[in-house]
C-alpha cells in the first residue's frame, strides 16, 4: 500500500525534467515480496538499499516511517499510508496508531529531523500531537492525493462498469484489509456464500484485498484460498489501481474496519454495510470509527440485501468530512510543499490527477447454473445461480464445449455460446440447428438445446418436437438505458415453459422472463430456413 500511495504522491512531481525518480526498499518488511515487480511493472528505476544509503538525495519521499528510513540522507516527507490513522498494531507503541509510534516519528535523517508531515486533515495533526509535539509542528495539512484520483475517475464510472462486464448487475464489493482482525481473516467463507446465495444475472461480487495480505500469501495461494468464489464469477481486484477503480464502479460495499471504505463513501452515497465488530485494532474516535457506528452491519451472507436495504444515505458524510480536508486541491497543496522543500520554482503546468486505470474483468465465468423456474401461464421467473453450490434447481443449464463432461451429462438444458470467427481453412463450425440435433443425440438426459446466435436470437429445440425454434429477446428499457438479458438465461425461460406446457400451443407466442425487478420481452416462433442454418 505504500508504494501505491507514493506513486499517487509523485505526480505532484510530473512535468520536470530537473527531478530524478528513484526507488529503494526499507528492509525488514514482511510485505516486501512483490514491491520490486510491483516497481518493475510501472518501468521506475529500483536502487539497491545499500546503494541508496551511500547517497544524499534532494527529497526522500516514504508512506511509512518505519524500518531504517532515516539512514537516507535528505529532506524526509512523510505520508499517511491511509486514509487516516484508524488502526492499531500490536508492536507498534503502546496505544499507538499505526504509524504514530513517537519512536518512529523523530528519528533524526543525517542529524536532520522530519522535514514534513504532509498529512490529509487537521484532526490528523491532532492525532500526531498527542504522539510528539515535536512532529507534529512539521505537520501540513495538504489533504489526500490519492482521493484526488477517486474524484477525477468519477466521470470514468461506466466505463468502469463496462470493463468489469457488470452489466444492469448490482456490483457489490466486499473490502479486507490484513492482519488478524481482516474480512479474510475471520470470514474466509463469506466470498463462497455470497457467491452461492446472490442470483447471478442480479448480482456481481468483486473482492477487494489489502496488498500486505495479498504479498503475505501470494496470488497462487489466494486464488486456491477463493477457488469456488472465483469459478462463480467474483472479480478479484488488483492492488494497484484496480481496487479503487472497482470501489467508484461498485453499487455496494461490505467492509471491515480497513480505510478502503473512506474513499467509497468519499466519491458517492451508496449503500455500504460493516462486517468488523469485537476487535482491538480500531481505533476510538477514528474516522473509520465513526463511519462503522453508523452504517449496518451484516449478520451473515443471508441477511446482505437485509443490510443494504437498512442503510441510510448520508450515513459516511460524518466520517469523510473527518478523514479528507481540501477536497479536490491536495495535489496542488502537496507540489506546492514539495516544491518548497527543493527550493524549486514549480513548472508553469502541473499534471492534474490521473484517472484510475481500467479494472479487469472477472477470470472465470460460470459455466453451469442450477436455475430455478416458476412458470405461470406465460410469465416465468427465472433465477440462476453457480452450479454446484446449493441445492440444485428447477434445471441445470451447461454450456456445451466449455463445462465439464460430468456437468454436460446431467444437463437439462445445453446452450452454445459462439465461437469467434476463424479465416483459417481448417476451422470447422457448426449451423445451428445440426449442432442442436447433435446435442439431443448424444446426450439423452438433456431434454432441450439452444444455439446463441445473437445477444437477441438463439436457435432452440426440445424434445418431442419436428422442427426448431427462434427466440428473440427484447431488451429492457430502464431510465433511457437499454438492458439487455443473457440469452441463457433466455433459453432456461423457454426452456422452463415447454416443460409447464400441458398441451401444444399455438406459436408464435409472446412471454415474460422476469429475472429481479427486470421483465424482457421473449417470443417464441419456427425457425427460418437461414436461422437454422446459421454457423455458430
């Protein structure tokens, strides 16, 4: 987290050939692993520890006071590696906030004593007085550079939504920070039940974790830690970037008692629940203290949309007004300090912030719903879930060529995504009603199959009867906004119809898929002759 702080910092810096950006590593962290690849990833110049003792630098810049900081010779300034001081951490001072330790805080650089605090809101100043007078009289309230990033990304949020394929979903974010009292740590098993508990075409889960966590475990074993979370879909968010790009993206949040959550309710009044109680690490009369005292908490994974309903809007204005002063001005406050310090004369146009990069979509999708149906006449309710996860549903529904034999051989229904063009000679493709008949022959316990043609046309056919079907899907009107359903979740509709049918109807008919508060228009009709032949 403190490399990512500084390199939000450092902009304040941008546009001046006569400054040379330089990183080193502090020995002794335990999160340390992946800093250097981190650095590397960005293309930033890396300086061995001992090399970098043995120089005299302009301006030391540090998230963390921590380790052998004051053997680099310089101007030190020192940053917040958070929104706030909100935490305490056993080792760290008797009652002291993470990184407040007074021990820490005058450590003298070359016989030189901290040059700034440059630190986000006046009660931080405070915070730091009552660990040393002496710091805190280099404090400067400059406010957060990286909450600058927050608003200037706001614009950005569709796009956002987009590169996360949220869709009409409600994007819920589940945010752990590390150490003994984290989300992970005393609820490892809430991403899974989310995930088996949430209707997949209502709702996404992304999770959000501190970069200490994900060093100290590494992402091989993370990713093993949240293996049926991730196969049903769950966004695992970057460190760099991507966890704030999904925070402005998200609809929801779940929380523990990590900073993350300041910056959420910073950029909108969204709903956000806490998942911290009972724990030693908060610290009283922090901004993430107030903000956890006035939001609901969540009971279990059952009771989510309970929580969010509960929440009431403006419910972390308290706690964002406590944590960021000077919002929108920090990183002119923070070049101007800067600046001073070099005895520099800033260049005539600094950078603004930079907006937040683009989130990565989830890396696994579903591939298999267990699908409840309700069917009434020609209205259907439709509900998909991962399968494999609860008890099973009205029908599984696998996609052919993609799900596992096993989970092929018991479906109901089978569907087929397509596959993208080929100019090669020797790809083979299927039209699509032989690749329905094909499906219905060789896998007999599969009562209907359906070939996607479009997001709204598939090719569908069921058993008992001659000749194929078209269905096409209307799409959903909502505050100008066109959304569109899954043509899956179309084919399990259509599919969860016949099976109602008594007796054979007249076609073409007109039917409801009601998926949440959604309802699509679905018509039923024969195939063309072109339909039919279509590739997939």
């Amino acid at each position: 987290m403190a490399l990512y702080r500084l390199l939000d910092a450092a902009t304040a810096l941008s546009n001046d050939e006569r400054i040379t950006r330089l990183f080193t590593l502090v020995p002794g962290s335990d999160f340390g692993v992946d800093v250097f690849s981190a650095i590397e990833s960005i293309g930033g110049r890396t300086v061995p520890w001992v090399e970098a003792c043995s120089g005299s630098y302009d301006l030391v810049l540090a998230a963390s006071p921590k380790g052998d900081l004051h053997l680099l010779r310089g101007k030190h300034v020192l940053l917040p590696h958070g929104a706030g001081y909100n935490k305490s951490i056993p080792g760290e001072g008797s009652d002291s906030a993470s990184g407040l330790d007074a021990a820490f805080l005058n450590r003298e650089a070359g016989g030189v004593p901290i040059a700034l605090h440059a630190v986000a809101h006046p009660d931080q100043v405070a915070r730091i007085a009552a660990a040393d007078q002496r710091a805190a009289d280099r404090a400067e309230v400059i406010g957060d550079p990286t909450l600058e990033r927050f608003l200037a990304s706001r614009p950005l949020r569709d796009q956002y939504r987009t590169a996360l394929d949220t869709g009409p979903r409600t994007l819920v974010a589940l945010a752990s920070t590390w150490g003994a009292e984290s989300l992970l740590r005393r609820h490892p098993d809430l991403p899974g039940e989310l995930a088996a508990r949430l209707p997949y075409d209502e709702y996404q889960l992304a999770l959000i974790v501190h970069p200490n966590e994900q060093s100290l475990l590494g992402g091989y074993e993370l990713t093993q830690r949240l293996a049926s979370a991730l196969d049903a879909g769950m966004v695992l968010a970057g460190t760099h970037e991507e966890w704030a790009s999904v925070l402005i993206a998200a609809d929801a949040l779940v929380t523990d008692h990590g900073s993350a959550a300041l910056y959420y309710c910073a950029t909108d009044d969204r709903p956000v629940v806490s998942l911290y109680g009972d724990g030693a690490e908060l610290i009283p009369g922090s901004p993430m203290h107030s903000l956890l005292h006035h939001i609901p908490r969540l009971a279990s994974a059952d009771a989510l949309k309970e929580a969010l309903r509960a929440y009431r809007p403006g419910s972390g204005r308290c706690a964002v007004h406590q944590a960021f002063a000077h919002q929108g001005r920090a990183l002119s406050l923070l070049r101007t300090a800067l600046y001073t310090l070099l005895d520099l004369t800033p260049p005539a146009h600094g950078s603004p912030p930079r907006p937040l990069s683009m989130p990565r979509p989830a890396d696994r999708t579903p591939t298999a719903f267990d699908v409840d149906a309700d069917a009434v006449g020609h209205h259907l309710h439709v509900t998909r879930r991962p399968a494999g996860m609860g008890v099973p549903g009205h029908h599984l529904a696998v996609e052919h060529g993609v799900a596992s034999e096993r989970l092929v051989r018991s479906a109901g229904l089978l569907y087929r995504r397509p596959v993208p063009a080929s100019d090669s000679w020797s790809a083979l493709a299927w039209t699509a009603d032989d690749w329905a008949r094909h499906a219905l022959s060789a896998y007999p316990g599969c009562r209907s199959a359906a070939a996607i043609l479009s997001p709204g046309l598939l090719l569908f056919r069921t058993r008992g009867h001659d000749h194929p079907y078209a269905v096409q899907v209307e799409p959903w009107r909502e505050g100008g906004r066109v959304v569109r359903m899954d043509p899956a979740a179309a084919a399990s509709a259509v599919h969860a119809w016949f099976l109602a049918r008594t007796r054979r109807g007249a076609c073409p008919a007109r039917l409801k898929s009601v998926i949440g508060d959604r309802t699509f228009g679905v018509t039923v009709r024969p195939a063309t002759h072109s339909e039919a032949m279509a590739t997939l």
